[in-house]
C-alpha cells in the first residue's frame, strides 16, 4: 500500500516561498533605472501600476493552482490546456526545453550580483575571485535544495526571516536620515500628462514586474502544499502585497538620503542606492551599486523622462 503524501506547505510556508524568490538584489540594482525611467521621485508610480498587473496576473495563477494543485506550475497547466493524450504532451516538452535553457540564465543572474555584492567586503575580490564565489553559492544552493520537503520549510521560512530583517535594517537606517525635501524633490512638470510620460511610466512598470516576479512559485509544489485552493491564492495575494509594500518603502528610503540625481540617468552614474549614508559628513555607512554588468540597451528606458 502506498503511503499517502503528506503535505506540509501551510500559508505561512508558501508565502515565504514567494516572497524570498520575489525579494534579493533585484530592486537594489534596478531602483536606478526605474527612478531614471521618469527622472524624478514619480518614478515610483511604476511600482504600483506594476502592482495592479502582477495582482491580475496572481489570481490567475491562483485559479489555476487551486483547480490543479498538482507540481510543475505552467508545464502542468500546459498540459492540462491542450490534452495530455494530444498538443499537451508536445507544449509541454517545449515549455521544459526552453526552461532548462533561460532557468539556469535566471538564476546564474542572482550569483552574478552576489558575487558583485561581495566586492564591498572584499574590495580586492578580482573578477575570477567573483566566479568562483558565484559557482560555491551556486553548489551550496543544490546541497540546501537537495533534502526532504520538511526540511526545505525550515530553511524557507529562516532565509525569509532574514530577509525581512535586512531589508527592515536598510529601511530604518533610510528612515534615520530620512529628508522629505530630498526624497519629494520632483522635477518640474513631473507630473505632466504626455507621451512621454506615458513611456516613462510604462518603462518603469516593467521594472516593477521584472523585480515583482516569483509571486506564483508555490504553484510549482502544489502537491506539498497543505488545502490548496486556500492557500495558493492567498499566498500570491500576501506576497505581493507585502512585496510592493517593501519595495516603495526602500526606494523611498534610499531617495530620502541620497539625491536621485546622483544616480539618474542610471547609465551614466552607475552609483547606487546607497541608502544608509550619513549626511552632512558625506561618509558612506554602506552602499550598493548598479553592477557592471546591467545591460546598456536599456538606455530607452532611462531617457524616456527627457521626451515630456
């Protein structure tokens, strides 16, 4: 007789789930091209008209995790879709041949930055220094994934602990320093309805989806997943709320210390969010920066401000 599966992925598990796949270095490198995709502080309204997409784009995938509860996230809803005996099986097979080729991109992204992030407590760190500490994140990763489901709950909800924890460090020091004046300094006309508005806003909703995404990762266990038809949606819901709330409360953190227009156009001052700096003393307690490796071609969006 076959033991029956025990799910063990609560509310609390799976929107730690989410959000530790939605939060890293994502915003930390990305606040400066959302703030230069409109020039000034309105940039922020990227954030909640990214919001209201990805929250549509979450009830979807809610609705889909809780009639289909199963593992596999889109390959199963694929196949489902278009008929496992049919189309099912072959948009399946296509989904997961493209996956093992921009999965492994995606994540190689998140060990690009830490090894770039490490380049502050090593500031000797040469650039093969920076791949093998990408490569042993990137084996340490495999050695925590590789366990029982049990165990990757505990690890999930400590390594979201510690996230909120930085992240609510970065935001009190902001708030410590914190310069309405500085951080509501909007350019002239910034509110002005143009086209050039319009591509700016649009620019920097797509960095607040790009930085948004991983609300739906529970779909992908949905088998260790305790009720879900209550708990994914909820989950997705929470995540993204409590993501979006985080997300306006550092960046307006980091423009209440540091002038954003020092670091607007993102391309040409690639100095960060520095969002713990001392004013006055002009001394840096800690700092980020937009890694090297940010692509230029995405200049389109950081001059969209300059169109209105």
């Amino acid at each position: 007789m076959t033991e029956a599966l025990t799910r063990r992925f609560g509310t609390v598990h799976a929107t730690a789930l989410n959000m530790i796949n939605m939060m890293g270095i994502g915003p930390f490198i990305t606040i400066p091209l959302l703030m230069s995709a409109l020039g000034g502080p309105q940039a922020m309204l990227g954030w909640v008209v990214a919001l209201v997409l990805v929250v549509a784009d979450g009830m979807i995938w809610s609705e889909l995790g809780a009639a289909l509860p199963g593992s596999g996230g889109s390959f199963r809803y694929l196949v489902e879709a278009y008929g496992p005996a049919t189309w099912g099986r072959l948009v399946g097979f296509l989904f997961i041949w493209q996956f093992i080729l921009s999965g492994p991109l995606e994540i190689a992204s998140g060990y690009i930055g830490f090894a770039q992030y490490a380049g502050y407590i090593w500031p000797k760190l040469t650039a093969h220094g920076a791949l093998a500490i990408a490569a042993v994140v990137g084996i340490l990763n495999v050695v925590l994934l590789y366990r029982r489901i049990d165990s990757i709950a505990t690890i999930t909800l400590s390594l979201w602990v510690g996230t909120l924890v930085t992240v609510a460090a970065v935001m009190a020091t902001g708030a410590l320093h914190f310069d309405a004046r500085r951080a509501f300094d909007f350019p002239p006309g910034a509110f002005g309805f143009s086209l050039g508005f319009l591509f700016g806003l649009g620019a920097a909703s797509r960095i607040g989806v790009y930085d948004y995404l991983g609300y739906y990762n529970v779909c992908n266990i949905g088998d260790e997943v305790r009720d879900p038809g209550r708990v994914i949606p909820r989950s997705i819901l929470i995540s993204t709320i409590a993501v979006a709330a985080i997300y306006l409360a550092v960046n307006l953190s980091v423009i209440g210390v540091v002038p954003w227009r020092e670091f607007v156009p993102a391309q040409e001052k690639p100095s960060a969010t520095r969002a713990s700096r001392t004013p006055r003393r002009g001394r840096d307690i800690s700092s980020s920066r937009s890694p090297d490796s940010t692509p230029r071609d995405s200049s389109p969006t950081s001059r969209c401000w300059c169109w209105a």
